[in-house]
C-alpha cells in the first residue's frame, strides 16, 4: 500500500514501514528511544513490533495502564516522571505503541517534555488508525470532559500495520468502523455504501481510503476553521453521551464508536428536521447503524446530564453548542445551533 | 518608548499599551476574559490593571497561590478545572497578571486548553519583564525540575509597564537585575558596564533594551539551535543551584536571579579554565555580582546533589551536560562539556 504525505510527515503502511523507522531513528541520532504501551500492546504487540525494529539505540519500555479513564494528567506525570528518572532528554524519541489513548496521551506527553520531543504513532486499534493516524491532535482528559487538555502537534512518522488488529476485540473493530462510516457519510458515498452492503470487506483497503480521507480534510483545513469540522460529525452529541457512561459508575461503558455510532443517528434526525436533509437517509443511516451495533436504550432521567456535557464541546462559542449537520451525503453544513428540544428528539428517534 | 514587534506579536510599554489591549479583545471578539493572578497581583496590581482595561466582555479573574512551589501540573489542573467551570471555550483568551510564575504557567495553560487559546501576558516583576515577554517559553515544574513541562507558544500581546515595579520588594529588581547583567555580558558590553558604574539607572530603559536584546536573538533562533544558547548563560549549573535550595526544606530558597548570578560567577570561571576568558573578567564579574547579591556559601557536602540535578538539565543530550561559555564579552562558545572536577572547582572559586 501507498505511503500518505501528511504534510511534515509519512504514513507507512505495513511491513516495509519498520524499515522507515529504523532509518528515521539512524538519521537523527536519537540519544535514546522510548516506547509508550500498555498492559495489552505490551503482550500483543510489543514483540511483533520489536523483533522488527532494528536499532542500536538504547530503547526503554514505558507501560501505563489500558482504558479511557487513564487518559489524563495524572498518567501523564507518570510518564514524564518515568521518561526523566530513564535519563531522557531533548533528543530522545518516543515511540507509541496502542490505542487512542496511549497515541494521543503519547504526543501530548513528548510534545510537553522539555518543550517538545520527537514522537512516531503505531497504532495499534482501528479507531487509532483510521482516527489518529492524521490530524495532529494530541491531548488527555480533564475528568470526564474528553481531549480537553491537548495540543496539535504532529509526529515524525506514522506506522499503520494491519497486522496488529488480529489482536484485538470485535467489538473494537465495530469501534473504528463508526469512523469509517463517518468519512463515508460526510465525504465519500461510496466508502458508506460498501459498508452497507456488508461486502466482504477488505479491513486494510479500508483503513488505506480513510486515512486519505481524512488526510485530504485535515491539509485543506488544519485547524478546524471550515471544512475539518465534517470530522466531528456525530461527535457533538456522541462525546457527551461517551462521557456520560464513562462517569456513570452503574452504567456499562461505551465504545467511543459505539457511542459516535448513537450521535450520527442523532445528528441525522437533527440535519432531517433543520436542513431538509432526505428522511430516507436518515433511516437508511439508522438501519445501518444498528445493524452493526446493538441499540443502547437513552434513558429519558439521563437526557439532562447529557444535556449539561454537552454544554462543555470544545466547539461551543459563547456557551452555544455548534453541530456540524448535513444538507446530504457528502454535503455539509458547519456551526448549526440546534434548539435544545431538537437535540432531545434526536434522542429519542435513535430509541424508537 | 517604543513598541516591540516579536514576531506574531507586540510587546507594548506603559500607560498607552492598555488602550492596544482593548481593541486586541474588541478586534477578536472573545467569548470572556479571564485574568491569571496571585493573592499579591491581586492585591497589588489587579486595581491599576483594571481600572485601565476598558472592555465589555465577561472578565473572571482565577487566582492561584504565589510561589514557585505552586509552578506545576497541579496549578495547571486547578485553572484547567476553573476556566471549565466558569465555562470558558475556544474563543476565550486568558491574561496573566504576575511574575515568572503566573507568565509560565499561564501560557501553557492556555496553550492547552482545548488545543489553545489566546493569551496575553502582563509580567509585574522586573524577573518577568526581562526574561518572560519574549521568547515563547511557557511551562511548568516537574518536582524540582524547572520548566521541564512546558511548549513554545506565543502570546498575543505582552504589556510592559513599569509601574508594577512599585509592588514587588528589592529583592525581587535584584533577581530581574541578574538577567540584565546576562544580556550585557553575552550581548551588550555597554549595559553591563552600566550596571557595574552604578550610575542612577533608570529602569524602563534598562527593561526596553532588555526586551529589544532578547527579541534579536530569539528571532535570529527561535528553536535554541545556536545564538539563543547565550540566553543560557548562568544557567545550566544556575538553575541546578536554585533547584537544589529548592528541595532542601531547611535552606531559605534562593531567587532565580541569585540563583543565575551564582551560575554566571561559576560559569566565567569555567570559561576562563577552558576558553581562556581573561581572568581579570571573571573577576570583575565576580566582583559586580558579589556588590548586588549578598554570597550565599555553598557547602561542599551539598555539591553532589547539585551535581546529581545538573543531570536533568533540559540541554544535555546523551547524558552529557552542554554549558555555553564565553570566549569574551559578546563573544560565546555553546554546547561546552566541562569536566566535573572544574565545575566543583568553579563552585570553590565562588566561595572564596
């Protein structure tokens, strides 16, 4: 597969990118190198990545504990302590070898230490790799309020190996798949309807087409002014109610796509009902949606919490909430304020 | 006096910078204001401040506790947690109102607060004015490790104003008092023979050609590659010496500048040893910092441990510590490694 221009830097794909990374490691005589990974990469990936990664380099191990709810400064500390008692400095590297969380909280981590060192991504989830792979955006959780400390930055590199997925969980799979959807609603018609027809799908050539996608966007609009906003769609909504099961100690925790997959439904109903948006698409969006996810009931007490993290969208401007919302596939419309009774329907469309 | 371009960006001096303040916030637009402050700027500075600010946006001011000590990750959370609460978001801007302290760690606050908001930083101290107003540096603490969490960010706009001087103690102008004799030593011999004449300075010129010197050099190299190593000068065993009063609980904490002052004794000697800096410079430099800060005695039983943090210092690479040292006055070598046997020596050579 081909190699993707990320503006400063390269996306390699499969075996021939630890090639790459050897190379990079080579030529900017790193002192030492740092691998960010968690109990999981750890034992699944760690040794397929190391036996083949060929370096000279003093390479440390650095493992933090897996889950979303790890997400935030306190690991961070964890890890800068961790990076200066190994004898790091400004010419270390830092490899990350995960999830979401272990690439995002990595780049914060190396784009802070000793104000900013190098860092290469190696994701090791779809959701990583075909959410994270591009885009530049690092950062953790303040409590439950997701990526609200972070910066852009960019790695030096990006290994996307499909090979790591045979690691994990279905239901991870299902996960990065409400990205791909997404991409295919918002950009690509195409992308959507192989995922609708459920053809035998081709995981990498899917993950190959979203990270163009997203590459395309990103390059045109790096800073979310416009047309990058079409990443968020199903995120407004869908962050708060993944924050709220993360804080609700009674309720099982979602996905992040499982609970993206419920904000793109949502979103849908609410681009129906404010831009004419076709009323088959949105249960053609629906029917898709929930053939791939088992449909998580929104309990009517719980639409006020929801309601309150919303409040708290890193989009919001002047305390007013700002959805991205479609005209129709492919077409988009940015900083849509929805009136609250709306955002309450959606809910219950996606219930019904 | 006159306006300096940094960049992307103003530093403004004295009364008429106020009035560039409030057309900053009209021409954005911003959601809400909130100032940065301490329980002293609050007390001290905040009143003249205000009254000078002419705006009709939100303004909420966030005080944390003054001191070093409070330079870390967990003040970081605290205003994090704060600027969410008062529902701040990605058009608010922040202004700090403070020395080194609230400028640092403001910045980066900013700088990380759903990927980054607009700051502007109003130094109160002569510490801040001289070294914080320029350069992009923001950061925190990790321990007793300076500034080992931080980013380059830019403000958008600092305000000088030599009035707030009038608040802060003379031991506070003796700590901004070390920078200077920095610039004039590596940059601008005529104002370090200022300071040794002692004529009757006046402080805002002092200030302005601080400001002017550190710009040039920052805009010349703005990564710390070469030129702007000078800015290190004192520093590398400065700033091991301050950490380590720092962490003993039973020494009285030095200032930064008493700190440096000691580090840019040691470090023309050091230059002298092995650059052949003359000797009788090394003495008057000596003999300059000892009329201005009373000599503190380092014991030789506490050089191990200041040795033990010199290896943490942000510029070493490979374990290595790099020193920048002088040739002459205005004349500098970087990336200098000292034995260790000379810098205990150089600490010797400051006792006697």
């Amino acid at each position: 597969m081909k190699t993707i221009q990320a503006g400063t830097y390269n996306v390699h794909f499969q075996q021939k990118a630890y090639k790459f990374l050897s190379n990079l490691v080579e030529d900017n005589n790193y002192s030492s190198v740092f691998i960010l990974l968690d109990e999981n990469t750890l034992e699944h990936c760690y040794p397929k990545f190391i036996s083949n990664f060929a370096t000279e380099k003093r390479i440390e191990v650095i493992e933090i504990e897996s889950g979303e709810i790890n997400k935030n400064i306190d690991t961070c500390i964890g890890v800068w302590n961790a990076i200066t008692e190994l004898g790091g400095d400004r010419k270390s590297l830092l490899i990350t070898l995960g999830g979401g969380v272990i690439t995002d909280l990595g780049g914060f981590v190396a784009s802070c230490f000793k104000r900013g060192i190098d860092f290469v991504n190696i994701p090791t989830t779809l959701l990583s790799m075909v959410d994270a792979s591009v885009g530049g955006k690092t950062g953790v959780d303040l409590g439950v309020l997701k990526n609200q400390i972070g910066l852009f930055a960019n790695p030096k590199m990006v290994i996307v190996d499909s090979d790591y997925l045979t690691t994990v969980t279905e239901r991870e799979i299902k996960s990065g798949t409400a990205e791909i959807i997404k991409y295919g609603l918002t950009y690509d018609t195409d992308l959507f309807n192989e995922i609708k027809n459920n053809k035998k799908l081709e995981i990498s050539n899917l993950i190959q087409r979203s990270i163009e996608i997203k590459n395309e966007v990103v390059l045109q609009d790096p800073k979310e002014q416009n047309l990058r906003k079409i990443l968020n769609f199903g995120h407004t909504l869908g962050h708060a109610i993944e924050s709220f099961y993360l804080e609700s100690e009674d309720k099982e925790n979602l996905t992040h796509g499982e609970a993206i997959a419920i904000g793109m439904v949502c979103e849908s109903f609410m681009s129906y009902k404010l831009l004419g948006f076709p009323a088959e698409k949105v249960n053609e969006i629906k029917e898709v949606i929930l053939s791939i996810y088992k449909r998580t009931h929104l309990l009517k007490e719980d639409f006020s919490d929801i309601m309150e993290l919303l409040k708290h969208d890193k989009k919001n401007i002047n305390g007013q909430v700002n959805f991205v919302l479609l005209n129709d596939y492919e077409d988009y419309k940015i900083d849509c304020k929805v009136p609250e009774k709306l955002i309450l329907e959606s809910m219950e469309f996606y219930n019904e």
